[in-house]
C-alpha cells in the first residue's frame, strides 16, 4: 500500500501528480508528501523491524508504487558503530559512527540514487545526467547500469582518481571538465532542456531526497525510535542533511517518536576552502553566496553554491544546531586517528564532522556527555591521492629481517 499522496513545491504549495515527472519549480526543490495519518493508522512502526534491513524496509515513507519496480544492488543497513577511543580523543563520551561507506558504491549516494533511478525507470526516462563533484557519479552510474539506462556525467578535471575511473567502468559516458561542479551542473541543465537526458542533479529532482531521507529513518529504527543529541554531518549539496530533516519531521508526525524529546541539533560540517553554508549561517543570510575558486580534498563538499541553499540552512537553524568549517590542514590527521583508533575508513569529507564536534564541543554546542552522531559518507578507499602512502621495502632475504620489520616489539599473545 503507497501512502505517497503527490509532489509538492517548496517555494509555493503548488501541487503535482505523484506519478509525473518532475525537476523543480520556480528555481526551487519539489518533495514528495504523504498521508501520514493514514500511514500512522495502518502501519506500526515496530512491524518495519520483521522486515529485512535496509532502506526499502521503511517501503511506506517512500514514492515508489511497488516492489517489483526497485532497482537494486543490495542496500544493506549500515553500522552504528560506538567509537569509545576516537571519542575520547575528542573528549565525547558517546561518539557514533554511521559508517555509510559499507553502501553499494562505497557511499551514501547509493540510497539516493537507488531511489532515483527506481522512480526514473518506472515513470519511462530512458538517458540520466549529473554533475558530480565525486561519488555521485559513480553511483548514479552503477544504478543506471543495473536499470539498463543511458548515462552521462560531467565532473570536474581534478575529481579523485577512482570516481573518474569508477563512472567509466560502470558504462557511463563521462567528461572531465576545466570548472567546478556547478559549472558541470549548467552545461546538464542545457543538455536537459534539449531533451538530451534527464537531470538528476542534487535537488533538482524530487526522489534522491526520499532515498536519502532513509538514513535518518535508519537511525531513528537502530537506536529503538530515539534520535542522538546532536548529528555532525559532511554538507556539500545538503540532501543528506534536508532528508534526515524531513525524515525527523515526517516520524515525529507520525507520532513514532517520544514527542517530548528535542529533535536532534544539525552540524553541517564544510573545509575551509568551500563553506559557503558556514559563512551564510553565520551572517543569519537565508541563502549561500558562491565560493569562488573552491578547494578542498573532501571532494563531495566541493559545492561552491548548493542548490537547496534555503532548505540547508532552515533545516540548521530549525534544529539549533550550527555550520561549522575545518581547517583543510586537519583533514588527513582525522583520517588518520579514525583509522588507527576504530579500524573506520573514514573519507576526508567525514574527518571535517571530527573537527567540527570539536568546534562544536570547545565552543559549549554540545557537552562532553551528549550522544553525538558522525556520518561517515564514504570509504576512505575511494581516496588514494589524498591518503597516499609509501610503504618501506623488506628485502626478504635479508638476514636481519625479523629487527628490520618491527616484528621483535613484544609477544605475540597475551
Ligand atoms: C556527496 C558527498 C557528501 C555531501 O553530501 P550532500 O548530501 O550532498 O551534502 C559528503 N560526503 C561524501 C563522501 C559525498 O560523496
């Protein structure tokens, strides 16, 4: 049974069909509403958790008509992982990590895309194009491929190493660009306008949202339908961070939340080369000037002007929480203690969530016993520029081998 009633404007209340397809209106985001009084009277939330884990268990708070029109390759739910260690490092007695990078892909962008595509497949689009600042491509690329659609993507020159290659062996057609993402993004919206392909930018349809939405939903159903006091979260274009707000928002009217509890307070976390939410936020301004001459190795966080700009930071202040920048320098160093620390191949993007908790922290935003929640988006693996690294040579038959490897530190069992 679909409780997905129709599509909504985010700028004027206007109305649409929930099978139409559609970008935005009025320059501005389209969402996916649903009757959830009637949801709340025919589902219980506690039937959800006989159904097998991932995201298509929460089927009633997303748009497709049913489940033999989803595209998959396998959305597993992914850990929350407790991290005492790191989070002493940090002074957080209860860090979490939500390790996205176990997703089809390597990352988050699985969830949105897999709903995505389902939706574009079922409502007859053929040929889908994207901008990618890095791991969007690719998974839009490996959904295409599984939904047996066209594909196209146009990314910047200097996007990692493995999301360049990763597009091209999933079949996709994809183009290195001299400019930025947003700059990708203008040359998909003429291609769009011709009728080339579809745009699947961030946004600017309504169905990665709901797919991303389903994090939110994920950490609501694996702490037993409570949320954490604060979430840090890596903001590039801001569909996590507005799905998890609308997933809160939508659980809450369900009535599947405590209603007395606070929601929990949004980090958007950004690297100091490219935080146009950051400088916005704290000027109070609604919406995001762009970064000029963007850098930054996070690569999905390279967005000199998201899109959904108002909705990001509606959702920061709604919440109480705040936009906070890292220094690029501490990028790698976070990596690393999450590495080391937890065994989490933490991407650079999420090591700018650690710097924040501890912006956040030393700043009095959140206290040292708060239940504090890190997204890892995606796996540190897809990052081997940036995490280079040059292992010493062990001459094996050198006759001093056991000193020269470190092997002689202690004994091997306790
Ligand atoms: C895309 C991406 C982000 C940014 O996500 P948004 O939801 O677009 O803000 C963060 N981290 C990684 C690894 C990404 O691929």
């Amino acid at each position: 049974m679909r409780f997905a009633t129709h599509l909504e404007a985010t700028s004027d209340g206007t109305t649409f069909a929930l099978d139409s397809l559609q970008t935005c209106h009025d320059g501005q985001p389209i969402a996916v509403r649903y009757d959830l009084r009637a949801l709340a009277a025919n589902v219980e939330r506690d039937a959800l958790r006989r159904r097998p884990p991932g995201m298509w268990r929460y089927r009633e708070l997303l748009p497709h008509a049913s489940d033999a029109e989803v595209v998959s390759l396998g959305e597993n739910a992914t850990p929350l992982l407790p991290c005492p260690r790191l989070g002493a490092r940090l002074g957080l007695s209860r860090l979490l990590i939500k390790d996205e990078s176990t997703l089809p892909t390597g990352s988050f962008k699985a969830r949105g895309m897999a709903m995505a595509i389902t939706r574009a497949k079922a409502l007859g689009v053929t040929h889908v194009a994207t901008p990618t600042a890095g791991n969007a491509g690719g998974a839009l690329a490996a959904y295409a491929a599984r939904a047996g659609l066209r594909c196209t993507v146009l990314m910047p020159a200097d996007t990692p190493l493995v999301n360049q290659r990763e597009v091209h062996w999933y079949g996709a057609r994809a183009f290195a660009v001299d400019g930025l993402i947003h700059e990708c993004g203008a040359i998909v919206r003429q291609g769009a306008e011709r009728g080339l392909w579809f745009d699947m930018s961030t946004m600017k349809e309504p169905y990665r949202l709901e797919g991303k939405k389903t994090m939110g939903l994920e950490l609501a159903d694996q702490l037993g339908w409570r949320l954490p006091d604060a979430i840090f979260y890596p903001t590039g274009g801001g569909t996590g961070l507005v799905g998890m707000h609308k997933a809160f928002a939508e659980l809450r009217e369900l009535g599947w939340l405590d209603p007395a509890a606070p929601l929990p307070r949004l980090f958007a976390c950004q690297a100091s080369g490219c935080a146009p939410v950051v400088t916005a936020f704290e000027n109070g301004s609604p919406t995001a000037e762009l970064v000029p001459d963007a850098t930054t190795a996070a690569a999905g966080l390279r967005v000199p002007k998201p899109f959904a700009d108002r909705m990001i930071l509606t959702a920061l202040r709604e919440s109480g929480g705040a936009a906070l920048a890292a220094p690029e320098a501490e990028l790698s160093g976070w990596v690393g203690h999450a590495m080391r620390d937890e065994g989490i191949a933490l991407c650079p993007e999420a090591a700018a969530c650690l710097v924040g908790a501890r912006q956040a922290l030393a700043r009095g935003l959140i206290a040292a016993g708060d239940e504090i929640v890190v997204f890892n988006t995606g796996a540190a693996q897809k990052y081997v520029e940036f995490l280079a690294a040059e292992l010493p040579r062990l001459d094996r038959a050198a006759p001093d081998w056991v000193r020269l490897a470190g092997a002689d530190d202690g004994p091997a069992t306790r």
